[in-house]
C-alpha cells in the first residue's frame, strides 16, 4: 500500500477509524483504573513514546507558524476534553453516550468544509445533519424524547455532555486546519508530546493520585495508548493525502462500531432507543455523503501536489 497516493492514504483512514471503535472504552477502563487525569496523561505519555518509535522524532521544517500554533492548540485541547468527558462520565453507560455525541465531529467537518475550504454541497446535507442531531438527542434521553428528559440526562453530569460537544466542534475544525494548512507535515508526534504534557500539569495540581500499577491495569494502559497512536498515526495521513469527504462521513459509521466495542468491554446491555439514535446518526451521514457525491467536489477536495 503506497500511503504517498490518495488511495493508500484514504485507506489509512479507514484503518483510523476502526482502531478508533476502540479508544472510547479503552480510556473509560483506564480512568477507572488510574483516574480521569492521570490515566489520560499515561495513555498520552505512552502513545507519545509509540509515536516517536513509528514515526520518528518531529520536525519542524516547512511548517508554518499558524499551523503548529491553532493546530497544536486544537489538538491538545479536543484530547483533554475527551479523555475528561470519559473519565468524569458518571456510568460506563453514560460514557457510551458521551463517545455517540462527540460522533458529530463528521457533519460538523462536511459543513466547515463548505466554508472554509469552499467546498460545494446540494440541499440534502441540511436534512442530513439535522437527522445526525436527531440521532444524538435519541441516544442521549433514558425515556422517550422529550426537552425535559434530554435535559435531565444532561443535567445528570453536565460537564461531561458540554465536553463531549466541544470535542465534536474542536475536532471538526482541526480536521480542516490540518488539511488547509499543514502542508503535508504529520506533528501528530509533537500533538502527542504537548497533550501528555498538559495532561502532567493538571495532574500535579489535581487531588488525584496514581494507584500501584497492576496487570490487568497496565495491559489496559497499552492498549489505550496503541488504539490512539495508531489511530492517529493513519488518520493524519488520511487527512493529508486521502479524500477527506470520504473519511468524515464513513466516520460516521464510528458510532456504531464504537458502541459495539464498548458494550462488550465494559459489560454495559444498550437499550432499544440507544441503538436507534446510533443508527440515526450513521443514515444522517449516508444522506451528507450523497449531497457532496458529485464530481467537482471530489476535484475541489484535493490540494495540489505543491500544496502537499
């Protein structure tokens, strides 16, 4: 697989995406385990190290200042909020439903897509986005769709909800910054490395304090820290060189797998009305993918070879 064509490179993304179905519930077991702030900055030390030995240490030539600047700062910021939006969710259930609403990350990158990089799109992306929100609000409400009972679930525990949003809206712009701006540098390395730092700085002024390590601790940690290096590690190169409409709305059947995997690793039974909302969301994306489905889209997504 030549990962320097867009072919390879998309493929990469793809792989992304199903090593990602995983992270959700890796992280959840490893904050259970170390704690919201410290089992994050393990995971982030750990993918940092992995990075370093996959990809070399970062270099920084070529790289424009804006980029290294708002993109280092989008990445830190989307990975604290949601390893935290996991870590503080108050049930494994709950921190399934938090992982289904950072899931709108991929119609919040199609739309920014269009006004950032100018990308044209047919009216069908409209409905299409409004049944991915639909599909969130299904998986996030216990009984029935209401205001009332969607609020209630969010008022349970705020801070993870309002984080999980935030990741959606941070990582979506990342995801444009990257393939504008980059100009074909993967720093996912120096991402890494920031993250893990500010991870340790939160740590140390936090009450929480590391437990012994155990076995079944520490291969959960290694797992963690695989699953997100890995991800990553092939995401940015989808990014850079793949098709980027292709990615983001097949990343919408993340949610899916996603839930998948974390019902089974954490031992959480899903109700009827979650599976409904996840499949809402995942039939959103088919309708966005059909309305950017057309020719001159595809030519307009890819930077020239200069540019890359």
């Amino acid at each position: 697989m030549d990962i320097r064509s867009e072919r390879g490179a998309t493929l990469c993304g793809f792989v992304a995406i199903i090593v990602w179905s995983t992270t959700a519930a890796l992280v959840r077991s490893v904050s259970e385990q170390f704690g919201p702030v410290g089992g994050a900055a393990l995971i982030y030390t750990l993918g940092a190290i992995l990075l370093m030995m996959l990809l070399g240490r970062p270099r920084f030539g070529g790289v424009s200042r804006f980029y290294l600047i708002a993109g280092s700062g989008m990445f830190v910021l989307f990975e604290i909020c949601y390893s935290l939006a996991l870590g503080y969710a108050v049930t494994s259930e709950q921190a399934i439903q938090v992982g289904v609403v950072v899931y709108l990350w991929p119609s919040l990158t199609v739309l920014m897509a269009v006004v950032m990089n100018a990308q044209p799109a047919r009216w069908p992306i409209i409905p299409g986005t409004i049944l991915a929100l639909f599909g969130i609000a299904w998986v996030v409400t216990v009984d029935g769709l209401s205001l009332t009972n969607i609020a209630s679930n969010v008022e349970s525990n705020g801070l993870s909800f309002s984080l999980a949003a935030a990741c959606a809206v941070i990582f979506a712009l990342y995801c444009n910054v990257t393939r504008r701006y980059a100009s074909g540098k993967n720093l996912v390395t120096t991402f890494f490395i920031l993250t893990a730092t500010a991870l340790w700085v939160k740590y140390a002024i936090s009450p929480e304090k590391l437990p012994s390590f155990t076995l079944n601790g520490s291969i959960e940690l290694v797992a963690a820290g695989l699953s997100m290096a890995m991800g990553y590690a092939f995401w940015n190169i989808g990014m850079l060189r793949g098709n980027l409409t292709l990615l983001a709305t097949t990343s919408y059947f993340g949610p899916v797998f996603s839930s998948m995997f974390a019902a089974c690793w954490l031992g959480v039974t899903l109700t009827g009305q979650f599976w409904q909302g996840t499949l809402l969301v995942t039939i959103g994306s088919l309708i966005c993918w059909q309305a950017t489905r057309v020719k001159p889209i595809i030519r307009n997504l890819h930077l020239t070879d200069e540019a890359l």
